[in-house]
RNA sequence: GCCCGAAUAGCUCAGUCGGUAGAGCGACGCUCUCGUAAAGCGUAGGUCAGGGGUUCAAGUCCCCUUUCGGGCUCCA
C-alpha cells in the first residue's frame, strides 16, 4: 500500500496510508489528541478532520482550546441549533447562523410569522442536547448549485445564498466577487440514525466530526434581525447562543455576563443617586443628580486643567446655527439623517448642532492667521445633540444628547508629525490618570473609493500617525481603507476592569472642513497654505465615558472622584461634637465629608456607607474623643483600624487623592 | 425607525379563573444612644405608564400612544 508524507507545524513529517485523514494523522500522534481535536487547518485552509489528507500537504491539528477550533465549536453548535429548530416546529426555514464572539446565533422563520418565547428555548435547547447525545457525525456533502436548489426547495434564504454564492445572481457585488467556481456548493448532513431523515443544512464547513464533541452551550436569548440586515427585508426571528469548549468556561462566561451586569451603569446609577431618565424627557435624555454631577464636574475640572497644562486654549459655541453653516461644513450633505430636524425662525432655518468643529473653524477664521499662531488648538466642552435611532438609544452609552470634550487643532502641514506624537501622549496620560491602561489603537487609512485632499497629504498624515503609535509603544491594528473620506484618524480603545473593550478617544485628521471654508494662514514666505485640522475627542462624550467609568469601577469611584470621601459616624448621640469637629477639620483640608448623627445603629450605618461605596468610613467613639483620632474602615479592606490620629488620616487621604488611586 | 418583550408604592417585586391593591426595603414619626454591613413600634405613600374599547365588573382581555429592555449581515 503506498504511503504519503505530511508536514505538522514544528516542521516534523509523518508518514501515512494513502487516504488517511486528519483525524487518522491525530490518532497516529496521540489518542488524547484524537479526542480534542475538532478541525485541520490543511495548507492554511480549515478542514474536517475527516477529508483526505493530499501527499506533501501541511498540517495542523486543531483543538477547541484556541481561538479557531472553538470558532468551529460554535459554529457546529449553531447547526444543531438549526436542527432542532427544524424538528420542533413544523414549516419554519432557516438563514444563516455563524459563529460570533462568546457564542452564535440562527436566523429563523416561522410560519405565520411566529415567534418564539423563552420557554420555546428551554424545548429546543433540550432538543439540542438529544442530538448532542445522539453523537451524530457531520458529514460533507458538494454539489451542483442547482441540485442545492432542488435540495433547498422549501428554504428561500438557502436558495438566495446558494444563488448569490455559486450563481452570482441577484447578490450585490462582494457576494458575487466571491462565488466559488464551478457552481458548486457544500452542505452538511448529519445522519439521525434509523429511519429518520435527519438533518441538511448549506454550509461551507468546516465543522466538528459529530455532534458528540459538543455539549458546553446555553441559550440566550431570540430578538428580531433583518434579512441580511436591511431594514427593507423581512425580519427574522435570531436565536442567541455562547459555546465553550469545557463546563468551566462555559460557567466563566456566564460569570462575567452576571458581573456586567452587576455594574451596568443605568442600575448603578439609580442605585448611588447619580443620573435619571425621565419618561418626560424622551429617549436617550439624562437628568443629573447631586452626586453624579459632582463626580461629572471633577471629571471635566481635570480635564480642564490638563488642556491647560497641554497648551489648548478654551472657547464656548452656541447650539444652533443657521442652515448654512451646515450647508458650507458638508453636514446637511453626508450627516442630515442624524441631526435633530431645524427649527424656523425669521424665515430661517436653524439646526441643533451635532458637532462642534464648525463652530470652531469660525473662530480659525474669524481673523487672518499667521504661521507664528499655529498650532492653534480650540477646546471645548460642547453639548451636541445627535438623532439617535429610537430603538439605539443606551443610558449614557448612547444618547440624543450629550457633551463632547472637543478639540480642533489647526497646524502647518510640517508641523503635523509632531503634533500627532503629543497629541496621542496627551490622550493616553489622561486615559491613564482615570485608572485605565490597556489600550488598543486602530490605524484607519484612506478608502479605496471617494476622498478629497491630495494624496501625498494622505500618506504624510498617515505616516505621521503611525509613528506617533509606534513611538508611544501601543498596539495597534491598521484598517487599510477604513478611514472617513476626509482623512486617516486613530481610534484608541481600553479595557475596562472586567476585560471589557470600550472606543474612546480618536484622533481625526480632516482635509474637507479647512478646503470647505476656505482656512489659510500666512507663512513666513508671504505665501498662504491650508493648514491642516485635527479632530480630537478624549472621552469622546463626558456623558458616556462618565457611564464608562462607572461600569470600570462598579460604582466605587477612586477617593479623587468620589462624591463623599469620608463619612464620620459618631458611635453615640455623645460624640456628636467629636464628629463635629473631625468632619470640620477634614472639610478644611478640602475633603468631602458627611456625619451620619446616631440616631441608628452603628452597624447599620456603616452598612449604608458601605452601600453608597463611600472609600472611608470614620467611627469615633469615647477614646477618639479623649485622643484625637478616628477608626478608619477603609473601603475593600479586611477590617477597620482603630486609634488613627486624625492628622495622620488626612495625610493618608490627601495622599490618596493626590496619586489618584 | 423596525421586530420581540416589559411597565403595579421612591426601589425590588407578588397579585390565581376578570370580582374593587399587597410584601420587603426606603421615606416619615416616636422609642432606643449603640465601637464597625440591616434595632423596635407606628404612619404616610397607588388615576396599576397614559388614552380608548369589550364587560354587570378590567391591574388582569383587545386597540392606540409613551417610556424602558434585548436585537437589527464579523457572506452558507
């Protein structure tokens, strides 16, 4: 019998029986192996572990322990899912259903347009397990498109994929580019065993050998999705699923989903009295309370201080202009469906501003710039006001209303290399003063179609960006041709305290608004370039990084922003004057300070205190009184400490606040 | 905007088959004066989101509106 030679990824080769497979080559290596492995990546191409192996290929065995194979994992499990929808309701066709961060998802539609209700999930999950039990084998089937049609006959989503995919027809353009040749497709079939006819689904694969290898899953959720995500098709019904490759994942994941949300900001924020959304206003409006306005203003006063410090200079801009500021910006051109429509006034039309950098490209130009005012870089903490899809509209996440902390900096073009390194410094120092440090960038580049400005402005811009990411050491993706048709920009995300990314801030640079309005300045040799405008936002919207914040910290603000730092509890009605006098010293060093008078018990006073996340809880009793000092129950320690002279608090606490810890 | 779901006291929620509204916490009052995560007793608090309809009777069933929640192509 004759014998073909495979490479594996340490570049050892092995040899096997002619017509063996993946799965064969992992049994050869190992039977633990045999057992993990769920696709091959043959030649840098996924395949089922039950293809063929070809004579000289490379190999890689895939397990469910990375990224790829768990991929696959999920992407199986969305078939079952698919399969026991088919079984459990009668007339119902499917869509499509891939594989997504944490899990997947199967598009569906019943008959009648049904829908399906949380106990429809726990049958079809249970569905889902017999056939998981039942251990059934996928198998790979090709055939013609139009034997998939014929197969497909009762499935019109399946015919349109099969259509745009193999045929090109009646697809847009990157379904058609990407039709495999020859008209043919692959599907899946997994037998059920005995006379049962089981289960075919369009699938380009790969997936696991059976249904066996499955089993770590849970059901979400169902919510409705557009056809190919078009609002102008029908809507489907969509089935939320996670997988993971082991129980314990599995229970990980479901972990973290209760610790979000446990600090989802719109609870947290009820909970510590800090924002509300009344009904009154309308969607994606906020209310500020005491306490999350004096959190937001100590966000905005250091902010402040830092643009300072930075070398910005601070302007303000109304929150109307006429229509034509919006004509000449482009807005009512590429941006009018998420403005607020205008209101008429004297005949005129003016429209809530939903962005602030025309504002401040009139003050660029309200008088002739000369090179020696460059760069000159404009900040503002404008409130915009942007038509938020109803439906889109997220607590502060995402809202109708909300403030910008703005910068526009306008430089010369020679000038702009660096302005980008301590622009993107700038950012990353502030980011990191509000306790954030792991970041990711994204580099996004001119689009392959429409853009204004000249090319080798592109590139300088592009190149200029790049090595300000390079030099400030940060990851980063680059987006070739993901930039807005007006210039290149940096987007910078972190992570937040449970491994969650958030997009903050974004350094955009703009060669439409200076060429729109006509910007010049007067350089040394008389002549009068463009300069160039930047775009930078740093918490992007107050209100959002503000809710940010709050998920990140779980409600317990670092002492510097916490609206009460310290709150004293005098242990009896008698040591009312002691607490007095120790919440006056504290207010005098600048302290937030409250006394909760003893008029409940102690304990649950410190419970209350604990509750509102108060960092410092001070119980003063007859020794403090007789010596001066305070019993300091720290937020998140083991215990409290007793017999702290005051002063020695205080140092503590200012020390605290100083560092920003 | 569109699909599905939800809305009962300040908050979290119960309310059966359609028969006239409940609890805990919170608030307020009185008592208790207490050394570290919930003292005792009492009182107030509701146009059951708003509007319309069916019915002898609606928190409950139907329709409309408002707000909220989840979701709306990382091509099979």
């Amino acid at each position: 019998m004759s014998q073909i030679t495979v490479s594996l990824p340490d570049g050892s080769e092995r040899e096997l029986a002619e017509g063996a497979s993946a799965a064969d080559l992992a049994a050869s290596i190992g039977p633990r192996l045999a057992a993990d492995a769920v696709v091959a990546v043959v030649d840098g191409a996924e395949r089922d572990l039950a293809a063929p192996l070809a004579d000289g290929s490379s190999v890689e065995i895939v397990t469910a322990s990375s990224d790829r194979g768990l991929h696959t994992l999920r992407h199986s499990t969305a078939h079952v899912l698919a399969q026991a929808v088919l079984d459990l309701f009668p007339g119902a066709t499917f869509a499509i259903g891939p594989p997504i961060e944490h899990g997947f998802y199967y598009d569906f539609e019943l008959p009648g347009g049904g829908t399906f209700s949380d106990a429809d999930l726990e049958r079809i999950e249970d569905r889902m397990r017999e056939i998981i039990d039942a251990d059934q084998p996928f198998r790979r089937v090709e055939m013609a498109a139009e034997d998939a049609l014929e197969l497909f006959e009762a499935h019109p989503y399946k015919r349109a994929i099969i259509e745009a995919v193999a045929l090109g027809v009646g697809a847009d353009g990157d379904l058609a580019s990407e039709a495999s040749e020859g008209g043919t497709v692959s599907c899946y079939r997994n037998d059920a065993g005995g006379d049962a006819d089981g289960f075919v689904d369009l699938c380009l694969g790969p997936h696991v050998p059976s249904t066996g290898r499955l089993g770590h899953f849970a059901l979400q959720r169902v919510s409705g999705a557009y056809w190919r995500g078009s609002e102008r098709n029908p809507m489907l019904q969509r089935i939320y699923g996670t997988a993971w490759a082991t129980r314990k994942e599995l229970a990980g994941h479901l972990h973290r989903l209760a610790e979000a949300e446990r600090r989802d900001h719109r609870r947290l924020a009820a909970e510590l009295d800090l924002v509300s959304w009344p009904a009154e206003l309308g969607p994606g409006l906020a209310v500020w309370h005491p306490k999350g306005a004096l959190i937001r203003k100590l966000m905005e006063d250091y902010s402040r201080q830092r643009h300072a410090d930075g070398g910005y200079e601070f302007v303000f801009s109304p929150h109307i202009a006429k229509s034509v500021l919006w004509e000449t910006s482009g807005h009512l051109d590429f941006y009018a469906e998420s403005m607020y429509p205008p209101m008429e006034m004297d005949g005129t039309d003016y429209y809530p501003k939903p962005m602030n950098c025309p504002f401040h490209v009139m003050i660029y130009r309200s008088s002739q710039r000369s090179y020696r005012d460059l760069p000159m870089r404009l900040f503002e903490l404008g409130a915009v006001y942007r038509y938020e899809l109803s439906g889109a509209v997220h607590g502060l996440l995402r809202s109708r209303g909300f403030t910008q902390d703005d910068s526009h900096i306008f430089c010369a073009r020679e000038h702009l290399a660096s302005e980008l390194a301590s622009l993107l410094e700038f950012v990353l120092s502030v980011l990191e003063a509000f306790g954030f440090n792991d970041f990711q960038a994204r580099l996004s580049t001119r689009p392959a179609g429409k853009y204004v400005g000249e090319e080798a402005l592109w590139n300088e811009a592009t190149e200029g960006l790049r090595a300000a990411l390079e030099s400030a050491g940060l990851d980063y993706e680059t987006d070739e041709g993901g930039g807005a048709f007006y210039g290149p920009k940096i987007d910078v995300d972190v992570r937040d305290a449970i491994g969650r990314s958030w997009q903050l801030s974004t350094i955009q640079l703009d060669f439409n608004l200076p060429e729109r309005f006509g910007l010049e300045y007067v350089a040394s040799d008389g002549s009068r370039p463009r300069p160039v405008m930047i775009h930078r936002a740093l918490f992007g919207s107050v209100e959002r990084f503000f809710g940010v914040l709050l998920e990140h910290y779980a409600g317990a603000f670092p002492a510097w922003l916490a609206p009460v730092q310290a709150e004293v509890l005098p242990v009896a009605a008698a040591h009312a004057g002691y607490a007095a006098e120790v919440a006056d010293t504290l207010r005098s060093r600048g302290f937030r300070t409250e006394v909760s008078p003893a008029d409940e018990p102690l304990g649950k006073r410190v419970r209350n205190a604990k509750v509102a996340k108060v960092p410092y809880v001070l119980v003063v009793g007859d020794d403090d009184t007789a010596n001066g000092t305070v019993g300091v129950n720290a937020r998140g320690a083991k215990g409290p400490e007793r017999d702290v002279p005051l002063e020695a608090f205080a140092d503590r606490l200012a020390q605290e606040v100083e560092a920003r810890s």
